[in-house]
C-alpha cells in the first residue's frame, strides 16, 4: 500500500492485476528452477526473480499516478 494507490481506485486495480500477474511468472519460474537446479542454487536465482516481483508494481503504481497526476 503505497499514498498514491491508496488514493485512486483505480491504479489500485491496474496494480494489484500487473502485480498478480508478476508473482503468478515467478511462481511458475521458482518452480521450474527448483526442478532443474540444486536447492541452493535455484533459492539463489530466485531472490532477485522476487524482488523484482515485489518492487515492479510499486514502480508501476509510481508511474500510473504520475501519468494521471500530469494529465497524460
């Protein structure tokens, strides 16, 4: 929950859908990983798949609002 999603319903959607959908390729990619590499080594190659998961609908939401706020 960032000031700016919770402000606008509708970036809040646009957001959670964009963010759904970037968790739901690094499950698939985790489980793939999982199934190829060693353990520690998939857990490795997975970390940043996860943070970038989490961080892109934050940048995402960022820009929707920004665009919204200049009128674009």
């Amino acid at each position: 929950r960032t000031p700016w999603t919770l402000r606008d319903p509708a970036i809040w959607a646009k957001t959670h859908q964009v963010g759904g959908r970037a968790m739901s390729l690094v499950c698939a990619a985790g489980f793939l990983l999982i199934l190829v590499l060693p353990v520690r080594t998939g857990g490795m190659c997975l970390l940043p798949l996860v943070l970038v998961a989490v961080l892109f609908p934050v940048l995402y939401s960022y820009m929707l609002y920004r665009r919204k706020r200049s009128g674009r």
